[in-house]
C-alpha cells in the first residue's frame, strides 16, 4: 500500500512507477489518498487531522489483509510516510514492513524540532529512502534517527534528489522507482 504525501496524490508520477513495480513484482498493491487529500484536492495537511489520516490508513491496511493473503507492507511519502510509521509505532504488527520515501525529519530550516518521538516504538522492520538534497533532513540526520528504531532498518540514498526523489538530476524517475523497488524487495 502506498500513501502519498502532502504535496501530491496517490497518483503522483513516483508512487505510479512504484506501483506498477511491486505489481510486476507479484504484489497487490492499492494506492490511497488520505482522508485531508479526499477531502482537498491541493494544500498541506491541518495539524488537526493526523488522527483521522492515521485511521484512514488503518482502514485501509484492514481492507487489503481481509483481501489478500500473506504479507502486508504499508508505505507512503513524505508525511504519508510519517503518518504510517507513527501508525505502526503504535500498533506493532499492523504491517509486516515500511517503505518511507522522504521521511519529513524535520520542518525546513527548523532543525531542532525533529519528528522523531515515535520512533523508539517502531517495531517494524523499516527501509528509508532519502535524497541527499533533502530540505527535511540530511541523510545523515536520517541515519540518526534510524539509529532510535529497535528493529531492523535501511537507507536507500538517493543522490542529488530532493524531497520528491523522481526528479534527480543526473538519473530517469523510473530508474529510482526500479531501484526502490529492488532495495525493498530485497529488504523484506
């Protein structure tokens, strides 16, 4: 399952690659907007809805283990990414595994308000992807925070790419989204 994050939809061109992979891949996956993105198709999340995001997204994890057997994965981008693993933390077992593209570590140029709290939680296995222009954090401010997780993690850098990965300057979007690909199906 793929969620997007607060800039775009479940539609963007990064989570569309991606889908169409893990489906290649023998995954059934479902694509999900979250319900402040149901309810407005543009702008930021409100401080107000997490709560309702997140159970939208237990919703929809419930919904695909009713129709699928086998392993659950659950992933989103940016704050879909975020909003899955404070899910997750509190909620072990929900997924099998996280895919986080973009995790938003930290507002831009706010560095000392980390988004970090849950993650000592976080009892699922865990693959970030970053890009190294990333204005939410470093991918060494990512490789600090993974170090808060108690269970196994990734990082899979992306070089020269920015929060929304798919435009990196010297490679194709579908090449990240196959590398992705590969890096988390090799993961779990």
């Amino acid at each position: 399952m793929l969620t997007h994050g607060a800039g775009g939809n479940a539609n963007a061109p990064l989570l569309l690659a991606l889908a169409e992979g893990f489906a290649a891949g023998g995954l059934t996956v479902l694509r999900y907007d979250l319900p402040y993105r149901q309810e407005r198709p543009t702008g930021p999340p409100r401080p107000g809805g997490a709560a309702k995001d997140r159970e939208g997204l237990r919703s929809a994890v419930a919904s695909i283990r009713a129709s699928v057997t086998g392993h659950v994965f659950l992933g989103g981008q940016s704050y879909g990414g975020r909003q899955a693993s404070m899910l997750a933390a509190s909620q072990p077992g929900l997924a099998d595994a996280l895919l986080l593209l973009s995790y938003p570590l930290r507002p831009p140029r706010r560095g000392s308000e980390l988004r970090t709290a849950h993650l000592p939680d976080l009892r699922t296995p865990t693959l970030f992807v970053h890009g190294s222009r990333d204005p939410f954090g470093s991918p060494e401010d990512i490789e600090a925070a993974r170090r808060l997780i108690p269970v196994r993690t990734a990082l899979v850098a992306v070089p020269g790419a920015g929060h929304d990965l798919f435009r990196a300057p010297s490679r194709a979007g579908a090449d990240i989204a196959a590398e992705i690909v590969s890096k988390f199906l090799q993961f779990v």
